[in-house]
C-alpha cells in the first residue's frame, strides 16, 4: 500500500484476514507513527501507546495512545498524552504499579540529540464512565542522567523496587550522537518512582532497547537491539535483578531495530523482531537522523572506545521467535509478516519506506497473542493471533 492508501485504512476496526488472526491500522492524525507498546489495563482493555508527528526527531513528536475494549470489534480515537512543544516525545512505555496506579514513561529529547534525553513519568486517568478515554496528569522528569531512554516495560523485585530498563546514550564532549557508545542499564527505584538510582551493565558497548523476560522465581533473561546489527544479545540474572551477566550473542540475526520479548505460559520465551543483519543487505544509511535538516556542524562521535553502528539494514521480515531453553536459542521462527522493509528514508509521506519495525507482544491467559508493529512509518499496525496460533497456517522460517 501506498501512504495515501495506508491513510485511507487507518480506522482502528479489527478484520479477519485468515483463520484465527485479525488485523487493524490504529488510527491516528498524525502523518509518522512508530514504536507501539501495548498494554492490558486493569478491566481487561488493550492500550496501544506510540509516538506521532511529522519525523522522528522534530519538536512536534509527541506520544499517542488509543483503547481497545475487551470484546471490540474497533480500537478507539487516538488520544494525545504530551505536550511539550521543544522536544521530540518517543518510546512511550506503560506501567501498572502494584498500587493499581496507571503510568506512563517516556523519552524527551531536544531534535536528534539522544545523548541529552530525559525521561518523564506522568499518571494516566481513565474515567470508568467513558472507556476510550485515557488522560495524562503534567509529569516530572526522573532524576537521571541525561541521555537515558527506554522502550521496555518495567518489572517489581522481589524486595517492592522498581526496575526501569535504560539505554545510555553517552555524551562526548564536542561529538554528535550516532550510537556509537550507547550501554545498558537499569534504573532501580525504592520508593514507588519518586528516586532513582543507576546501575550500569558492564560489556554492554552497543546493547540497547533491553527487553527482560522472567524465567522462574529469580531467574531472568533480558534480550537487546545491537547498535552493530549483528545478533540479539542477551544477559541473565539469578537473583532477581540485583546483577547481571555479560551480554552474549544469541542466534537470532539483528538489524540495529527493536526487539520485545516475553515468557509464555508454558515456560518458552517469545521474542518478536526483524531476524535479519548486516551480513544479509548492503543497505546503508548515514544515521538515524539524517533528513533532519538542521545545522550541526559537531562531527559524528568517534566510535574509538565504543563501536562503529550500522544503520539501514530492512527492517523486515516481521518474524515471532519461539525458545525452549531460556532464550539461548531460537529454533523456531515464524513469520508473522514479509515485506521489502526498506528504512533508508524516515519519510512518511513518499512512499520511500517499508520497514515494518519496532514490535511488540503481549500473551494472554488464555493463549491470545496481540501483536502491534510499525507500518512502513506510516500507521501502527495491530495484529490478534487467537489461542492456537502455533498450529495455524504460518509459515516458518528457515
């Protein structure tokens, strides 16, 4: 489809398009859509928050959501939940605390400049008497350094602390960012968001979007994008989350794209991502920013002591990654959508990008897997797998 056709679909109503799986465009009038969350909220509802504006990067990005109803046939009106006209707002990032309270993080950063990003935390309201609604309180910024982000959701430790996974952005004095020495981290709160501390991950030059799975009991695995788009890399904690391991490759090939990864209930680890790397295009792209327009006359940050990031790999196929062993491996892979996923150019409006990038999942008691990805840059795309959906008619990749 073209955008002016993509356009023309984005109406939120769910369509059966095989056996067992329904799709929808979410609606939304901005004409950039990308980096969907999805979220089950406390009445059985699916919230699907993303950021919308013109072009990633531009002042005029702010954040989105839209509700699906348990049972709805249509996702509901696209809401706007921040409002801050100097900064472009991305990766929104929903939390339900165990006080029932409903948050919402995400990034805040001035034009393409990710090393001076801050996140914010504002509460979201819904109103039981109108059920699409969601409504954002003003927010605070977290009392972390600049150049921290997220797209991950956040888990509770054992001890009631708040785990919020970040990716650092470095700052070098004089250089622009380019990804060259973004780490890991988490960030550890006490006292229910107020607070937070840093802990970084050693060895972590590169691993950023860190998507944490529970395992059982203690026992977690956390998968990463690599800026190098090589392999998925994952760490493991024993202990709740207090440390962690040394990232390692996994098998499954990466982009320098988002991954999100969950634990089943019968134990498997299911990660959703684009499984392909450098070795496999040689399509290139000079940074994430670089139809921005604006004056900068800062050189690229030096990758010396960091890595050289490759951006422009496709981002595509869309591809659910299915592991028996913790995550170690991923023997089975099915495809959940193909297409070319060309991502040299961010425009939305020129028909120039196909990527479908940037998935999420989220599993059901039941077995229903949602599924919400960006539609070349254009739309969010909403995908339902009903419960059985292993056995259905998908295609496997090899």
């Amino acid at each position: 489809m073209d955008p002016a056709e993509i356009a023309r679909h984005m109406n939120g109503r769910l369509q059966g398009t095989s056996p067992g799986r329904d799709e929808a465009l979410l609606p939304s009038p901005m004409i950039q859509n990308h980096a969907a969350f999805l979220h089950l909220l406390a009445d059985g509802a699916l919230a699907c928050a993303w950021f919308g504006g013109t072009l990633e990067g531009k002042s005029d990005i702010s954040i989105f959501a839209s509700v699906l109803p348990k049972g709805a046939s249509s996702w509901g009106p696209p809401q706007r939940l921040s409002f801050d006209p100097a900064h472009s707002e991305q990766n929104p990032v929903f939390f339900t605390a165990p006080d029932g309270r409903l948050w919402l993080f995400h990034t805040s950063q001035p034009s393409g400049n990710q090393d001076e990003c801050r996140i914010r935390i504002a509460e979201i309201r819904r109103d039981a008497s109108v059920p699409l609604a969601l409504t954002a309180e003003a927010g605070r910024y977290l009392d972390l350094p600049r150049g921290c982000f997220v797209r991950a959701p956040l888990t509770v430790r054992s001890d009631g602390a708040w785990l919020l996974p970040i990716f650092r952005c470095i700052q070098r004095p004089g250089q622009k960012w380019n990804g060259s020495h973004d780490t890991a981290a988490v960030g550890v709160s006490h006292d229910g968001g107020k607070t937070w501390q840093l802990k970084d991950l050693t060895q972590s030059i590169g691993c950023v979007h860190m998507s944490p799975a529970s395992l059982q009991g203690d026992h977690l695995a956390a998968f990463f994008r690599r800026r190098q788009a090589d392999f998925v890399y994952r760490t493991e904690s024993r202990d709740g989350g207090h440390s962690w391991s040394t990232p390692q490759a996994t098998d499954v090939p990466n982009n320098n794209s988002s991954i999100a990864a969950i634990r089943l209930d019968d134990g498997r680890v299911a990660m959703i991502c684009n499984p392909v790397n450098a070795t496999q295009s040689t399509d290139r792209r000079a940074s994430l920013y670089d139809e921005l327009g604006e004056n900068d006359d800062r050189p690229d940050a030096d990758p010396a002591g960091g890595c050289s990031p490759v951006w422009g790999v496709p981002r595509a196929p869309v591809a659910l990654c299915l592991s028996e062993d913790g995550g170690n491996t991923f023997p089975v892979r099915l495809l959940i959508e193909d297409g070319p996923g060309t991502c040299l150019s961010n425009d939305s409006t020129d028909g120039r990008n196909k990527e479908m990038s940037y998935p999420w999942l989220l599993s059901e008691a039941d077995g229903t897997l949602h599924l919400a990805y960006t539609y070349h840059r254009r739309a969010i795309k909403y995908v339902r797998l009903a419960p059985g959906w292993e056995s259905a008619d998908t295609r496997r990749l090899s």
